[in-house]
C-alpha cells in the first residue's frame, strides 16, 4: 500500500470525526429543549407567539437555566455527532483495506448450490487446464508444429 493511501487511511475517520462535530447542532436543532430554547432566545422581550415560550414561560423557570440545560444537551450532540463520524470513518476505512487486498486462491471447488453450469469457470479449472495442456502435446507433440 503506498504511502498517500497509507495517509489517506488516517484522514478519513478523522474527517469523519470533524463532520460528525459540525454536524453536531444542526442535529441539536431537532431535539426539543434546544429548539424551545432557541425560540426563547428569539423572542426574549418580546410578547410571545408559540406555544412552546408561552409553556417555558408559565414554568418561571430562569432563562439562564434552560439555556444551560439547552446548551449542554448542544454539546452532547457535538460529542455524539464526532463519534459517531469517526466510527463510520473507520469503518470505511477497513473496508477500503479490505477491498484493497486480493486473496490469491490455489485451490478451486464447486459451490454445488451456486453452480448453475453454466461453464465460464471451466478455463479457469486447474485439473481441465493440465488436460488441455495433455491433449495439446497428444495432438501436437513438442517438434512437429509450426
């Protein structure tokens, strides 16, 4: 394996890594306490139009609060998010070595339930290949060709 490949290998779950991160808000937009409390963050001082300030504001919880509680809740999804992105970058690297590696096979057997017969592999038989090889000097023994 060459070297860029090598390098290649390590940057890929580490963009994984970093892409999970950034994706991280944008996915903790979805989550309940962080939508709600960026719609407070919105309309702070300001008469409220949606339904989830007027509920946050009916609890009297602090603002402070909730924005802490909404801003760790951000940060778990950054940290799942980064994860999460470096697995799958680790993932699809293994692959890609595994993909890289041809495995050279000596032997050569029938799969009985997957052979149709349909004689593509024959060629490839290394038991038919040493009959030809016997029939070709039958026929045309070493000397006598052209």
């Amino acid at each position: 394996m060459s070297r860029a490949a090598r390098i290649l290998l390590v940057l890929i779950p580490i963009a994984g890594l970093i892409g999970g991160a950034l994706a991280g808000p944008f996915l903790a937009g979805f989550h309940y306490k962080v939508k709600s409390a960026a719609l407070v963050w919105q309309e702070q001082g300001k008469p409220a139009n949606s339904n989830e300030v007027l509920a946050f504001r009916s609890t009297g919880e602090p603002q402070e609060k909730f924005f802490a509680e909404a801003g760790h809740t951000e940060r778990r999804f950054v940290w799942a998010g980064a994860l999460f992105g470096l697995w799958c970058g680790v993932v699809v690297s293994f692959k890609i070595i595994g993909l890289s590696r041809f495995a050279r096979r000596e032997d050569f057997e029938i799969d009985h339930a997957e052979c149709v017969s349909c004689t593509r592999c024959f060629h490839a038989c290394p038991q038919e290949r040493a009959r030809l090889k016997t029939l070709s000097e039958i026929i045309m023994p070493k000397g006598h060709g052209g």
